[in-house]
C-alpha cells in the first residue's frame, strides 16, 4: 500500500498523531489526502474524514449508515487489520 506523508494532525478523536495515510487497496498511485476521503485512525480504529482545508472531522455513525456498501467493506476490513496488528492505546486526551 503505497503511503503519503502529511502535515501532521491530531485525530479529533483522540489526539493521536496522524502524518501518513495509505491509499485505498487496489490504487497503487500515491496522492495527498483529497476533500471528501476517508482515513482511520491507528489510535482509536476512528473512521475519519479530509475537508478541503486537509482538517479531518470524525464521521458519525449516520454518515457511515450512508456510505457505499463497497468502501463501508473497505473500511470494515481496514479497521481489522489495524486492531490486528496495532495494539490498542490509551487515548492521548480525555474523550
Ligand atoms: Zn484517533
């Protein structure tokens, strides 16, 4: 999976440090983040979301009930893969 390195930026969540974000599964081109993506979080496994200004915003569970069954597949299975392999971490702030 090809990785870009951002500015850093705290998750909204959690204040984790976030400096680097993956592409989707099947893209081999890296590209910065874009207004609209979605990113997870490898602190709180929180899915997240680009504005245009590259801030991220956690997306609620509404809005997640509302995305394509197909990228709700690909975060689904993303978020395993990070409770896999990365362990669980104490929230860096108060929730
Ligand atoms: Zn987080």
């Amino acid at each position: 999976m090809p990785i870009t390195r951002t500015t850093p930026t705290l998750c909204p969540r959690c204040g984790y440090v976030l400096d680097a974000h993956g592409t989707a599964p099947g893209q081999t081109d890296p590209r910065p983040p874009g207004d609209g993506d979605y990113t997870i979080c490898v602190g709180c496994v929180g899915v997240l979301q680009f504005g245009a200004d590259g801030t991220l915003r956690p997306v609620t569970a509404d809005e997640l009930a509302a995305v394509d069954p197909a990228v709700l597949a690909v975060l689904a299975e993303q978020r395993a893969l990070i409770r896999r392999f990365f362990p669980p971490r104490p929230p860096a702030r108060p929730q």
